[in-house]
C-alpha cells in the first residue's frame, strides 16, 4: 500500500508544492514521525488531531494578538505567563502559538444531568458557554485606584456545596473590594441559566465605580465577540442573540472595538452606542456607580446539549446516601466532598473527563470514573451512563470512542462486570450480547502467537493512553484486555455457556503470551520491572503496566514484578514526592501519582502516604486538579483546568484507607494515616459499595489508645471474611459493638510485664 501511495500523483504535488515554497515534504516529515513508533493501523485518532488543530488554531491567533496588545486586562494566565518577573514566565521567540501552559485551572459550576459546565477562573472569570465569550469584573476608586482581579496578586476562591455548586471568588485591594459568586440555576419554567452575583465595595467617602465588563476571551485564549449592544438598557445582545441580562441598568454603557482597545480605555469616553469588531474582538463595559456597597447579577441563558436526564435534583439531594468520610483533617474531607460533586456533574449523560478541553466521551476515563461513583452508591446515575455506552458498540464489537485505542473493550467488560458486582444488578440480555460480542474483538485483535517475539500474541501496537508514548504494544492494553475477558467469562456463565468458556480460554491464553513477554524484559533489561512495552527501556510509560496490580487486581500485592516497577517510579519519576509524567503531559500527575500509592498501599508500603498527602496539597482551593500540574507554578500545565479522572481517584483513594476487597475477603483501615489516630477523634466511611454489599466502616477510639473498629455491612449473602489491616495495632477481642484493637507496642509490653 505504501510503495502505491509514493506513485500517485498526489504525492508528487504536494512533495513539489512544498519544496516550491522552501518548505520540507510534508510527507517525508510525517514517515520520520512514524518511524519513531511501532507500525500501527492508526497512527494518530482522528478526534485528537481535531482537538489539537483547533487548541493551536487558537494559539496562532492568541499569539497574534495577546502579546501586541499587553495593555488590555487580560485572564490570570497571561498576567503571569507574559510577566518577565514571574515564575510562570515562558519566552515566546519563536513559537508559534502562545497557549495556556502554566496556569490551566478553572471549576465547572453545573446542576445534575444538565450539560451545560460554565467554567471559572481562579480569579473569577467566569466562561457561561463552551469555548465562548467571558464576564469579568472591576472596581475602580475614585482615587484612581482599580480593582482588577486578573492582576492581583492574591485572592480567595471557594466551592460551597450546599445545595448545588457555587463558586466564590473575593478580592480586596485596600479601600476596595469584590465578592462574585457563580451558579446554574433553573427557572420555574425549566430553563437553565448562570447567575452571576457580584458585590462591590469601596470604604470611605466618595464615589468610585464597578464595571462588568465582556470579554473576547476566556481560559484558553481569544474567543471571537463580533458585535454588542445593550437592549432594553438591561441586557446584552452577543452576536445578535440576547445573552446577559442585567438585575440593574447600568448608570454608563460602553462598547469598543478591536481598533479602539480595551474597554477599559474608553470608559470615561464611549457614547454606550453598539459596536461591530471585523476582528472579532468587542468588549463592552457596564459601568455602576458605587458609594459604599453595591450589588449586581448576571443571568445569563444556557442551553443544554442535550435534554436534562434522570430526576431534576439538586447536587445536595443526589449525594444524599453517597459514601461520606468523617476524619480530624477538613481539607481531606472538603477534597472528597468536592470530588464527588466532580463525579455527579460530570456525568449529565455521557460521562465526561472534564468541563471545556476534555468535554468529550473516552471509554478510558468513563470507565474509571463510573467505577467512583459505583463505589460510593450513585447506582442509578452509574446505570444510565452505562446504558449509553451500547450505541458506541461496531457491528464487530468494538466499543469506539476513538479509532485505535485497544483499551477500550477491556474497560467497557469490567466495568459492567463491576457494576453488575457493587449494585447487585441483573444485566439486560442485550448487554449481555454486547458483551460477548466485544469479548470476541478482543480474540480476534490479539497478535498471532507465532512466530514467536516480544509481542506476539498481545494486542496490536496503538497509542493507548496518550501520556504512555507513541504507538506501542502497550502492556497497559493487554492488561485490560485481560481484565475484560475474565469479566466477560463470568458475567456469560449462564447466559451464554460457550461464549463464557471462550472468553476464559482467551484470557489464559493471553495472559501466557504477556507472561512471555514480561520473561523476556526481564531478561533484557536484567531487573523484574514492568516496562511500558516490550521493547522499551524503562521510562515513565511504565506507569501504565501498574494496572496489573492496581486497579485490575490481575497481580498479587506482593509480585516482584509490580514492586520493581513501582520501586523504579518512586526512584527516577517522582518529583518532590509526586509522579512526573515526562511523556506529553509534563508535569506532575495527580491521579497517576495516586495509581502508584494505590500500589503501593495495597503492597503495605508505608509510602503511599506522601505521595497521597501531596497530591491534597497540590488540590486547586476549590478542590480540583488539572490532568497535568506545572512544578513551578503548581497551575495547570496540560489538559483540561478540572480533571474529573483525577476526582475518581481521589473518591478511591479515600475508600482504600478503610477498605479494600481482596478475593474473598474485606482488608479493613489498611491505609488510616497515624496522625488521624493521634488526634483520638472518630473516623468513618461509608456507605460504600462492595462485592457483598454496602458497608460503612467507623473506628472510634476508647481509653488507653484502644479503638473500636465497626463494620457495618448489608450483606447480600453469606457475610465476608473480615481483616483488620489497620497499621500498628492488633485485634485484641470481638465485642457486641465490633472489634476491640489495641496498639502492638501495648501488646509488647503486656507481654513483657507478664
């Protein structure tokens, strides 16, 4: 196919087109590209190389305008990113365009089952549509002073959940100061809108102003605004449609154009008339007067993607009987709060990875983050994201998100598997079909056995999960392909007999080829770690074969090859105790870093801890990590600004420290922080969802440093064997309440007493 493609003409046109114009061959450019991979029946997904045009489509235009115009208020990223003084600074020279790389950090506010994610930044910006305009807001004293919270230096910035998600932004600047609060809302005739309240001071006497002001940008750069008018003196019209309105009229209306400047410009000057921008970047301005306090909202209508699904209720109502962890450290707990809320708006329908960049379907991250939300009793939501994932199902069988990624049925198994083990559930016959069907693709996409190599027998060579490299026969894939296959042989045991026996014998088979495989990169490489594939040294890629252990369970806690590997990770790809991920996303990872914990943890490895408390540290203040942390700034580097992966594993982390399932056995506290022992307060978590059933573990502490440890389970059959792991105590007797646990240095000296 190759040799005929270099005979065509088209070939021939475009090669002497470009060097016509001094430029290289295109096409020899992209075959050097795909040397440096193993040959792959798709080299890039089409849907990514779209997302990538469009995200640097934008960056050209950024480049062409922000740094031309560095006068006008930009979003917080560009104060610092452009500011020689900060440690965000990145030189521009000859790139060609200029893109978000420090601080890629905002929070989606939403309502349950409603698509419609406005983002904010973290210094209030608010982004009502996706890729679309922005509202910021000013206060100006009359002494010249301004207000402007992109450039300040420090701000406060919270999530309340109370009832459904809000997001508090307050900055102050001497006499001067500003709280917004952002929200969905729906209308008693069911429309969903962003209300935006904002509250103004200024102490002291005099007069000085608040300005709302429309922005042609947001988080990622320029967002095009062609023409504005105010209408009715109380609500903006955006490009012909109404789009903000206003609780007051303003007492100044301004517009400008790109050839004007900012509008900040032209606020003692502009005539309030409508404006048209050919370069497609309008500002407009409403200007309040302000003596004392003054209060403003924006409503601003959304419309859905889709309609709303499921029961309209509010956050609060939905996560009512969801998992809750009490423990002496608010932070931990506000984090698992707010990764839950994560959970829930996140998936309106379709289950989505992150409110703007990532706000499309990948089975990779559905599957992860529904395993979350199955984990802490959200069956229903859990029920209907699944159901969708049938209609994304080839006639041969392949669950497709996106063309080339061999992970994916092995994922969509499990996870169905999962759900049919966490909820007690009977599959509909359909699914069943659907799974033997995808079970067979996974047969029939494995590599021949012979001749024999590194790869034989594995799944094709592809580019699997981005941040593991270019296309490879990545570990990772057969690892889930295993998975799904073993998944598939119980779920089918009775509904299809011959289907489940295929899918068993499968599975032995390519568990032995990737067991060969492994023997031979053991041998290679003369150590027992996992490399990322066959034939690569070890690298940060090999974070992807810890799936065997974590979250796969398909390798025992204490297998040399998962602890070499772990052990080479934490040794040459942890920075200031969390995983840097070289490949693509460079920069700290958050839900990486909390794989390797997960392994570590369930190896008893004490450290687990650190990379744990890190990643809490590293939690925007509003609770949320971008997929990718820059280690300077500690901002968003890469990704979208709210990585709803990375709230998975946190909500799983946190169900580890109290319990993990074990074949037939529950391991209880095996992950309980010695600091939250000392502080001698309750602990608890639960209701979480197991194999045999809801379970709420609670350890509360008693006289002398003993404690009680409580598991109160809804055992859907006979009640499981029950281990206490928790470190440093011993289980001294079984009380009417639970088990009563004592300290082993107790115990010791007892003993030694004795």
């Amino acid at each position: 196919m190759s040799s005929l493609w270099t005979r065509l003409p088209l070939h021939w046109i475009i090669r002497r087109a470009a060097r016509s114009q001094g430029f290289l061959d295109p096409l020899e450019i992209m075959a050097r590209l795909r040397g440096l991979a193993q040959p792959s029946e798709v080299s890039e997904p089409v849907e990514l190389l779209r997302a990538g045009v469009v995200f640097h489509a934008r960056g050209l235009i950024n480049s062409k305008v922000i740094q031309n115009n560095l006068d006008w208020v930009w979003p917080y990223w560009v104060r610092r990113q452009y500011d020689p003084r900060d440690a965000a600074f990145l030189p521009r020279a000859f790139s060609i365009t200029h893109v978000n790389l420090t601080h890629r950090n905002w929070t989606a506010v939403g309502v349950p089952g409603h698509d419609a994610l406005p983002i904010v930044d973290p210094r209030g910006l608010v982004t009502p549509h996706l890729d679309g305009w922005s509202i910021d807001a000013w206060v100006l004293g009359d002494d010249g002073d301004a207000l402007i919270p992109a450039r300040c230096e420090h701000t406060r910035q919270s999530l309340e959940l109370a009832t459904d998600a809000e997001v508090v932004t307050r900055s102050e600047q001497r006499r001067l100061s500003l709280e917004s609060r952002a929200r969905v809302v729906i209308d008693c005739d069911g429309r969903v809108r962003c209300a935006l309240e904002l509250r103004a001071a200024q102490q002291g006497v005099g007069e000085g102003r608040l300005v709302v002001s429309l922005r042609p940008y947001n988080p990622e750069g320029v967002a095009r605004i062609h023409t504005i008018a105010l209408e009715g003196n109380d609500e903006w019209r955006i490009d012909g449609r109404p789009s903000v309105g206003l609780s007051s009229v303003p007492d100044r209306h301004v517009a400008s154009t790109y050839r004007e400047g900012d509008v900040l410009f032209s606020l003692d000057d502009g005539d309030g008339a409508p404006v048209e921008c050919e370069a497609g970047l309008a500002s407009a301005a409403a200007v309040y007067k302000l003596s004392g306090e003054r209060r403003i909202e924006l409503t601003i209508p959304l419309d859905p993607i889709e309609e709303p699904t499921g029961d309209a209720s509010s956050l609060a109502e939905i996560t009512a009987g969801a998992a809750r962890l009490r423990c002496p450290q608010p932070e931990y707990e506000f984090l698992f709060d707010a990764a839950v809320a994560s959970l829930v708006l996140h998936a309106p329908g379709d289950v989505y990875p992150g409110p703007y960049t990532y706000r499309r379907f990948w089975f990779r991250d559905a599957a992860l983050i529904l395993h979350a939300t199955l984990c802490i009793g959200l069956e229903d939501l859990s029920e209907r994201a699944l159901a969708r994932f049938f209609a994304r199902q080839t006639r041969r069988g392949y669950f497709r998100s996106q063309e080339g990624e061999w992970d994916s049925n092995g994922e969509v198994l499990w996870i169905l598997e999962r759900y049919r083990t966490l909820t007690g559930r009977e599959l509909p016959d359909e699914w069943l079909d659907a799974i033997a069907r995808g079970a067979r693709w996974i047969e029939r996409k494995r590599q021949d056995d012979q001749p024999p190599s590194p790869h034989a027998g594995l799944m094709p060579a592809g580019f699997s999960a981005e941040h593991l490299g270019p296309n490879d026969y990545y570990y990772w894939d057969d690892f889930w392909s295993i998975a799904g296959l073993e998944s598939a042989g119980r779920l089918l045991r009775e509904h299809d007999p011959h289907g489940a026996e295929r899918a068993r014998t499968e599975a032995h088979r390519l568990r032995d080829a990737v067991d060969r495989s492994l023997e031979a990169c053991r041998q290679r490489l003369g150590r027992d770690a996992m490399p990322a594939a066959p034939y690569r040294r070890l690298d940060a890629g090999a974070i992807g074969s810890l799936a065997a252990s974590y979250p796969l369970g398909l390798m025992g806690p204490q297998d040399p090859r998962v602890l070499d590997c772990a052990h080479y990770l934490l040794d040459h790809c942890c920075v200031d105790e969390a995983f840097f991920q070289d490949m693509v996303h460079s920069g700290y990872n958050a839900y990486l870093t909390l794989h390797l914990a997960q392994v570590l943890l369930r190896a008893g490895d004490e450290r687990y801890l650190a990379l744990v408390d890190r990643v809490a540290a590293l939690a925007s203040p509003t609770g949320q990590w971008p997929e990718a942390i820059h280690p300077a700034t500690e901002g968003g580097c890469m990704g979208d600004g709210q990585h709803v992966w990375a709230s998975a594993e946190w909500v799983l982390m946190i169900r580890h420290l109290f319990l993990r399932e074990e074949e037939d056995a529950l391991i209880l506290c095996p992950g309980i922080p010695g600091r939250w022992l000392d502080a001698r307060e309750t602990l608890a978590f639960g209701p979480t969802a197991t194999r045999f059933g809801p379970v709420t573990v609670t350890l509360q502490p008693l006289n002398e440093g003993a404690y009680t440890l409580v598991c109160q389970g809804s055992w859907r059959g006979e009640a499981p064997t029950i281990r206490c792991a928790l470190p440093g105590f011993r289980v001294a007797a079984e009380t009417g309440e639970g088990l009563l646990l004592e300290a082993e240095d107790a115990a010791l000296r007892e003993e030694g007493e004795a």
